[in-house]
C-alpha cells in the first residue's frame, strides 16, 4: 500500500533523527574514545583524641610513607628523603627526631622533601608504578602532606593529595583533619558517556578519602595506649 505524500515525508523527518541517533550510538560503541576527567573530592572529621598524643602516634609509626596508600587505591612501594630540616640517617623520621633531639626545643619544625613510589590499584588505570613528590610539614601543632604527581602512567594524568591534621584550640586540643584528593584520569568513554565518566571517578575519589578516615582513625585507636613512650612534645 502506498502512504501518502504528506505521511511519508513526517516519516521521513521522525526517522532520519533516530537513524543518526541509532548511528552515533553504534559507533559510540565499535570506535570507543578517550576522555580526560579531573575530580576533586574534600573529606574532613574531628578525632577525639588531643593532638600531641596523634602528632606521636603519626611520627611514631612512621604514617607519612603509609598516607597515601591510606585510601586502598594504590600500594606503597618505596620512599626516599631528599632533603629536609633534619638530618636523616636514621631509618625512619621518628629515628631522626630522636637524634635531634628535638624535644628539647618547644618551637621545633621538620620539613621534609623526598619521592614516594606507588603502584597504582585503580580500576580505570591498572595496576602501574606511579613516582610522587612528598612534601611533609610537622611543627607542635600541624601536620601537613602534600603529594604531587612525579611520573605517572599513560592514563594517569593529574594526581594531588593534601592531608592535614591540626590541635584544634577551640574544641579541647582535639585533632582536626582535612583531606583533598585532585585527579585527572583518562578514561574509554564515548562523547555520550562524559558524565558517567565524571562520576565514576568523582566516587572513586571521594570513597579513597572514606577508606582514608577510617585507617586514619584505626591507626589512632590502635596505638593510642603507646603514645607516650614517644618523648616528642
């Protein structure tokens, strides 16, 4: 049967749409692209517990090599101090304050430069060896780490982390923290599939900084008892 002239061509303005839609789909699909995503997420928490007594437990332990594998999205591999305020012959920092003898100085301050190597436990980039600059501040009253990327892998294309604990003087001494996470990943994702994209890795992000709380809160808890036999003011 033979439409009319009239219904043939609203056919035709209803279909050709659809038919590029269903083409653009398609190809979408067979010739996958390539999309940079750059997300920033922002944590930040009180542990109740007074900052002197966290300040020890971080130097203790030896936490700003363990920091940034805090999250679950990478695996530390190794670390190495460039250069810094305090001389390092020790093994770790908390060896180095002691030779210092920094607990004898109330107005002490430890600066602290050296790379930080990483492998990668991301989904959207694999599992390479990333290379990191490290920055670490510690005075009596603030720690603060600051990681850059050094080298990364192809898909890694931006990475920033700050992580800050500060004595709280209006809540009792108590310990502040402050997490921000800035990542740029590239991703396979067609040009529909942009803001998929963008909240993967936004939710990758900000779930690395969850996970990074709650060790952060573990490391805290599981050696507050042995905080004292650090002599550090």
């Amino acid at each position: 049967m033979k439409l009319p002239r009239k219904t043939s061509v609203l056919l035709l303005w209803i279909g050709l749409p659809l038919l590029v839609l269903v083409v653009a789909f398609g190809g979408g699909l067979i010739f996958r692209g390539e999309y940079a995503t750059e997300q920033t997420a922002q944590r930040s928490f009180t542990i109740d517990e007074d900052f002197t007594k966290v300040r020890k437990i971080m130097v203790r332990t030896d936490a700003a090599k363990q920091i940034v594998t805090m999250g679950g999205d990478s695996k530390f591999v190794q670390q190495q101090w460039t250069e810094g305020s305090v001389g390092l012959a020790g093994k770790t920092v908390a060896e180095a304050l002691l030779k210092n003898v920094l607990s004898n100085h109330p107005d002490w301050e430890i600066k602290l430069h050296g790379a930080l190597t990483v492998q990668s436990l991301d989904p959207y980039i694999g599992q390479p060896i990333v290379k990191l600059q490290q920055d670490v501040h510690i005075d009596p009253d603030e720690i603060r780490s600051e990681v850059q990327l050094k080298e990364g892998a192809r898909r890694l294309l931006g990475y920033a982390m700050t992580t800050r604990l500060w004595r709280d003087a209006n809540n009792g001494g108590r310990t502040r923290v402050e997490l921000k996470l800035r990542q740029k990943i590239l991703t396979d994702a067609p040009w529909f599939a942009h803001g998929i994209a963008d909240r993967r890795v936004q939710a990758s992000a900000e779930a690395a900084l969850a996970n990074q709380e709650q060790a952060l809160r573990r490391l805290i808890q599981e050696n507050a008892d042995k905080a004292g036999l650090f002599p550090l003011r």
